[in-house]
C-alpha cells in the first residue's frame, strides 16, 4: 500500500535512522501475511457503497490491517482509533495519509469486526492462513529431505472475562464460567488448540467456558493422521474415552505431579523421571503459541461479550500467529 504522500510526522519518522523494534515487526508481517488472498476472502461480503448514501467504505485492505494491528497491540476500538492518530508508524502499515484522508473512527473499526463474526470470516481467515503456513513449513522441510512428524501437542488455557455485572444486562457474561485451578477461582473461557509437534504451529483451536475439562473437546484437536499425542497430567484418561477407541494413536500424557514426586530412586523410578522429562520437552513447543497470545498480544482477558464473538477473535489470533511464529522461515521462502 505505498505511494502515498507522506505527512509531516510520517516523514520525521520515516526517515530516522534507526529502525525501532515496532517498525521491523510490522516490516515483517507486511511481508509474510498474504494480504491480497485475504481480502478476496472477505471481499464477497464487503460493502461496495456507504450507508444511506454517505462516504465512500475505507479500502478494504485497509481495514483489515488496522483489524490486525488490534490484535497484535491488544487495543479496543477506541485505543486503535487513537493509535492511529498519533502513532505515525502504524498509519503508514495501514496505508492512511493524515493529511489527504479520513482515519477510520472506532465506530467504523467495531462494523468491521462485527462483518467477520456475522459472516464467521475468522475461522475463514484461519483456515487459510494455517494451509498457506504448512504448506510453507512442508516444502521449506521436503527441499531439505525432510518431513513433518505426525504428531500432535494439545492444550489449553484459560481466558479471563469480565466478572463486573456494571453492564446495560445488569449480568455477567452468560457464555462465560468459573472454575477453579489449584486454589483458585477463575472466570471466564478456555481456548484449546492442537499444535504440530514438529513445527510448533497451531492445526486446530476450539473455545468453550472456562468450566468445560480439558479433555471434553479434545477429539475436535486431532487432525486425524497423527500416531502421537502429547499432552499434560489434565488428560489423563483420554486414551479410555469412547471418542477415541477407533484411533491407531499413542497416547503419550504426562504423570500427575504428585505420583512423579514420590517416583522412587531406583533405577526404573529414574528412568521413568527421565521419560516424563522427555515429554516435557516435546510438550513446551505447544506452550510457544500461547506465550505469543498472552504474552506478546495481550489476550489475557476478553473485552467482547458472548462465545460467537470470542471464537471469531481466537481464530483471528491463531492465525497470525501461526504467521508470526513461523515469519523467518516465511521471509526466506517469499
């Protein structure tokens, strides 16, 4: 999106020296997200004209930039309108001229997410987004003699949500549940996800409340041509679960903590330490995808209110960073 005129701020910015770490990570997903493919997805369902015969819609791709600079910054509606105001850098990866143009308004940026929930262009965007990253990661692999193992990390974690019933329903979010974990009460949802055990991408992402166990959507992780699961003492039981009887896979789940502790010191209760210390490591790679979601985005905790809305975002998230975890190798192959 360049050829733009550039503003006065813009151009301060622009031409400075060094480049800050924002400038190279935006660089970065400039390159590596296929934009034009995306906004042929979304396109069929994009207005063509204004409301009532008002202003012209922002461009699309536009649009979608901004809607992910939202996600990799963690900001609301009215923060991303904001940012855009006064942060040069993300105006310019957005395509917007301050000077020549209107900047998108918070109630504009809200319609365009409430676009990709009603027609549920998030799971659309995943889905598409994880085939162009394996397919990537799969030649990257094949033109080296190598291949991608077939197995599979599963995991969950838990989304905090609002607990306040200050609202226009005088309630809590109805979608959302407590549970506890260790000693604590949690509220809110769980986002579950299957991650390759080779490439640490994410190959499938489920949402329920936060009080539905782990291993109840667990099936719905698998893509079906793994030989391997590995997953945290949560799941323990999962290879007795009717769902899973018909399956040629190894289940490879991790001791409870307190039965590893008392692991006797003998050389069978070493060697069986040593075998657990062995999954652990294979089950960290699927801990990469959630470091990226509530570490590096933010996502933490949940500002939209209902299930329909969450999963839209958690699929939108789960494919940027599926990009974002696999950018260097994306870079090289572009």
């Amino acid at each position: 999106m360049g050829g733009k005129q550039l503003g006065f701020s813009d151009y301060e910015q622009s031409t400075a020296k060094k480049q800050t770490r924002r400038e190279k990570f935006l660089a970065e997903m400039d390159t590596v997200v296929p934009w034009q493919a995306l906004v042929d997805l979304i396109e069929p369902y994009y207005p063509k004209t204004g409301s009532k015969g008002g202003r012209p819609p922002f461009p699309l791709e536009t649009m979608l930039r901004i809607h992910l600079l939202q996600h990799w910054y963690s900001l609301s509606d009215p923060a991303m309108e904001d940012a855009l105001i006064e942060v040069p850098t993300m105006r310019r990866f957005a395509g917007i001229d301050m000077i020549s143009e209107r900047i998108p308004d918070e109630t504009t940026i809200l319609g365009f997410r409430h676009l990709l929930e009603k027609h549920d262009l998030g799971k659309e965007i995943y889905c598409f987004a994880e085939d162009f990253v394996y397919e990537t990661v799969k030649a990257h692999l094949k033109a080296r003699g190598m291949a991608m193992k077939q197995g599979t990390i599963i995991d969950a974690t838990l989304i905090a949500a609002p607990s306040s019933t200050k609202n226009k329903q005088g309630e809590r979010d109805p979608a959302m549940h407590q549970t506890r974990k260790g000693k604590q009460w949690y509220f809110g949802m769980k986002v579950h996800i299957g991650v390759d055990a080779e490439s640490g991408l994410i190959h499938s992402v489920q949402t329920t409340s936060a009080n539905v166990h782990d291993i109840t959507p667990a099936a719905d992780l698998l893509h079906g041509e793994e030989t391997v699961v590995y997953a945290d003492s949560g799941y323990q039981g999962i290879d007795k679960r009717s769902e899973m009887a018909d399956k040629d896979i190894e289940f490879r789940v991790a001791m409870r903590p307190g039965k590893r502790r008392v692991l006797p010191e003998t050389s069978e209760g070493r060697l069986l330490d040593l075998i657990e210390t062995a999954k652990a490591h294979v089950r960290a790679k699927g801990e990469h995808p959630f470091r990226v979601i509530k570490q590096q985005f933010g996502f933490q905790k949940t500002r939209l209110r209902g299930m329909a809305k969450n999963r839209c975002k958690v699929h939108v998230i789960a494919a940027v960073t599926n990009l974002i975890l696999a950018r260097r190798l994306l870079m090289k192959q572009l």
